[in-house]
C-alpha cells in the first residue's frame, strides 16, 4: 500500500505564496533541492490541481544541459512519474504520463494507495486540503523558510483538525528548516 504524502515549502508563517502570489524566495538551494528529491525518489504519482500542474510543467521539457545535479536529478523524477490533474478548466495537458480528472475522488484515491506501490504525492495546498479533509493523507511534509510573508496562500487549511507525529526534522546552511509528520485523525 502506497502511502499520500502531501509536502509544501513555505514561510516561516505557514504560506506557499504571498499575498500578490509571489513564491520566488521558495526556489530551493541545491542542499534543500537534493535533500527534497531524495524524498521523492519514492514518489510514483503526483497528484496536482491545475495551478499547481502548471507551476510544475517547466520541468517536462526544461533543458538540463549544464544545470546543476539537483535540478537533473528532479526533471528525472518529474518525467518518470505519473500525474494526475484535478481540474474543471484544463482541456488538455502538455507532458507524459498524465491524465486530467475533473473531480478529486476520495474513493478513488484510496483506491490508488491500495493498489499501488509506490508512494503518492499531493501538490498544493487546495488539493492537499480535500486530501487531509477526507484523511487520507498519511504525511505531511514541511520546508519552512527563513522568511516571513504576512498574508497569502496558506500551507495548510483552516477549520480541518488532525494529529501528528514528528518522524524527522532537519536544518539546512540557509536557515531552512524541514519538518515531517505521520498524520492521524481525532
């Protein structure tokens, strides 16, 4: 059985984007960039909204003649897996291995856990907030960065309630600190 982890890089108050939708002083350092891809090495579906799909989209044709091993590293493990896209607008998607659906499907993705392998991610956090709603996401994972943004779009949602336990912490040279919790709900 795959487990859903959802992972976010944020500020140190909680949002993946400021108030203008500004997220540039995420772009991780190649520390934090190679230590996040090799959390994903395990990752063999990503599931994506439709914004976050196509923030994500670069890395299907990006060049990766003379860019740096973590960001090589990453366009591989974006290309080999498999993706999913819950969206009402998007008629047509431009990379491999990808499939839109237009509503996410609790059973459905319970389904996906359960007859998978591989682990499973979920990208941004209006998706992550339906997965966790319904609790089917068995970890969450959290870059915090040395900034804060005062208002934008939070990591995680309001009014849902559930449990964790730390399973690791790690402090990275640029003041990054990454968080990751098993998930339980009340």
């Amino acid at each position: 059985m795959a487990r859903l982890i959802y992972s976010a890089i944020a500020s140190l108050d909680g949002y993946i984007a400021d108030a203008d939708g500004v997220f540039d002083w995420a772009a991780p350092d190649e520390e934090v960039h190679s230590f996040l891809n090799d959390l994903d090495r395990p990752i063999g579906t990503y599931l994506l909204g439709r914004r976050m799909y196509e923030v994500l989209l670069a890395w299907e044709t990006m060049p990766t003649d003379g860019a740096t091993a973590a960001i090589r590293d990453f366009a591989g493990l974006w290309r080999s897996a498999d993706k999913i896209v819950y969206s009402r607008t998007l008629d047509t998607v431009s990379s491999a291995r990808t499939r839109i659906e237009r509503d996410f499907d609790i059973d459905e993705v319970h389904r996906l856990k359960q007859d998978t392998d591989r682990d499973i991610s979920v990208g941004g956090p209006t998706l992550a907030e339906s997965a966790l709603r319904a609790g089917l996401v068995d970890e969450v994972q959290l870059y915090l960065n040395p900034i804060v943004v005062g208002n934008g779009l939070a990591a995680l949602p309001t009014g849902v309630r559930f449990g964790l336990e730390l399973l690791d912490e790690h402090r990275f040279a640029g003041g990054v600190v990454f968080l990751r919790y098993s998930c339980s709900n009340p």
